[in-house]
C-alpha cells in the first residue's frame, strides 16, 4: 500500500521517511498514526475472509471499494458498522423482527383465536 508519513519521521527498510513523504509498506506494518493511506492494493483483500474484527481496522473507503467491485447495493452514507455488516451478510432489515411481512403472519391471529 502507498502510504504519507503523517509528522513524525518514521524508519522503513532501512531508509528514513520524513513528515509527507510517500512510501510503500506490506499492510502489516501500518500504523494509523505515522502514516495516512493514499492507495490501497484491494486487488489482495478478500473482506469476506475477515471476521468483524479485522474488519473494524479496514479503511472505510476500502470496504465500499469493495462492495461496489462485488457490485453490492449499499447506502453510499452508511457508517462502518453498516457496510461490515454487509460485508459479513448480516442485513438490518432481515434481524428486526418489526420488519417481518404482514402477510406472513395474518393467519395467526385467526388460528389463535379458532382455538
């Protein structure tokens, strides 16, 4: 991934990066607090493998790069939350039992009060 030394200077394989210099670093060695991403390899990066939370370290802009590569319909304002949990398949909609169809449960009041 490249990445921008944010302000303090920062040692990488032996060179010195100083405060807005640009490098490249395997994931594994960022840190959010030197640096700020400026690109990031999503070619690498199966979000599906992660679990939640992997997924809380993950750029927000790389998970809704990848929801549109998957082409998953998303709220482009969601927060993080909600797009890990697209990401791992758990909808809102489908876990609030409010928002279960009518039509699925209009005969149980019938049958309950047959009984």
């Amino acid at each position: 991934m490249k990445v921008t030394v944010k302000s303090i200077p920062v040692y990488h394989n032996g060179d010195r990066y100083l405060k807005g210099e640009t490098l490249n670093i395997n994931e594994k060695h960022f840190n959010d607090s030197l640096f700020v991403i400026i690109e990031e390899s999503n070619d690498d990066i199966d979000l599906y493998e992660l679990t939640a939370d992997e997924l809380k370290k993950v750029n927000k802009d790389v998970i809704k790069s990848f929801l549109n590569k998957e082409g998953i319909e998303f709220d482009s304002n969601a927060n993080k939350e909600a797009l890990i949990k697209i990401v791992l398949g758990e909808d809102e909609e489908d876990q609030n039992p409010d928002n279960l169809n009518d039509e699925d449960h209009q005969g149980d009041d019938m049958n309950e009060q047959s009984q």
